[in-house]
C-alpha cells in the first residue's frame, strides 16, 4: 500500500520473503517488468519523498537489486515500449538506452537480460497503441535495440515479451514470421 514498500519491509517479513526464495533456488532469475514495464517512466533520481506510482527512480531499482544480492538471484528487467505512444512527450528511444546503460553499468553482475516492451499483442487493449501490428512493433523495436547496442554492445537484450495466452496466437505468428525473416 505505500510507494516503494514492496522490497522494504519488516525484518521478519523480508526474513521470510528471502526464506522462500532460497527454498525455491539457491540461484534463480526473477522477471521485472510484466504489464507495469509499460505503465512505468523511468527517473534518473532517487525518490526521496515522491509517492508517484507511474514512475521508477534509481533507489527503486537499488532497492531491488540490493534486495536480489541477498537472496543471490538475478533478474530480467524490463523496458518500457509503450512510452513512446502519444500520451509520452519524451524521446523513448534516448530515455530507454539511457536506463538500459544505467541498469547494465550499476547491476551488470545480477542481470541476465533486458527486454524491450511487454507483450506488445496487448497494446491496443492497454490503449497504448491502435492500431497495433507486428510491423509496427518491429518498427519501434528494432531502433530502440539497434541504440542500445550502439551505446554498449554488452547489454544482453531479449526480445518484447509475447504472451502466450491463446488469443494471442494469430498475433504471435505474424510476429516470429517478421523477426525470422520467412514469407507470410
């Protein structure tokens, strides 16, 4: 219920928290991002006393990692895609190699990947985009990677995260058809 509280919390119940995470593994990965990847704007400053939930600061994701290297897993982290619709007056592609430089540079040791988006197949129902097609996904997908790699070809990147919920199905076919390069 309080911004930022979900890492920070009493010792008993992170004791607990990082209990069931070591009972799980010893050494896991843990995906940061889901719908919320798309709904949150990064912020290269801590939170201080800000109680926004749109946006994610650097003590956000601090707290986070430092919370990871307890429990000796790592994450996926997860950029946001959807930013650059017309509700964002930012440069998407500039903000996104910015976090991913920053993300890589500070937590390079606890990460085994950063994606771009999060199940782009759900943008027009997120209302993020309408329409919204394969083509289209890949045209704002690929520069984004392309900066990104320009910026540090380390960066690990994954792809968009595709669901694979059946009504996505006809959209996640176009879409690997796109990025394999095959004939429709």
């Amino acid at each position: 219920t309080t911004v930022g509280s979900f890492w920070v919390a009493s010792p008993t119940a992170l004791t607990r928290l990082r209990n069931l995470l070591t009972s799980l593994s010893s050494s896991s990965v843990i995906r940061v991002g889901g719908n919320a990847t798309d709904r949150l704007a990064w912020i290269a400053s801590d939170r201080g006393s800000n109680t926004s939930t749109t946006n994610l600061y650097n003590s956000d994701i601090a707290t986070f990692f430092n919370f990871l290297s307890t429990v000796g897993w790592k994450s996926m982290y997860a950029l946001n895609l959807a930013k650059d619709s017309t509700q964002y007056a930012g440069n998407a592609v500039a903000e996104n190699v910015a976090e991913a430089t920053y993300i890589y540079n500070t937590y390079a040791s606890q990460l085994t990947t950063i994606s771009i988006g999060n199940e782009p197949m759900a943008f027009v129902v997120n209302k993020y985009r309408n329409p919204y097609t394969p083509s289209l996904y890949i045209a704002e997908y690929l520069p984004m990677y392309d900066a990104i790699k320009a910026a540090n070809a380390a960066i690990p990147i994954s792809g968009g995260d595709i669901g694979r919920r059946p009504e996505y199905n006809g959209w996640n076919s176009a879409y690997l058809e796109k990025m394999n390069n095959r004939p429709t």
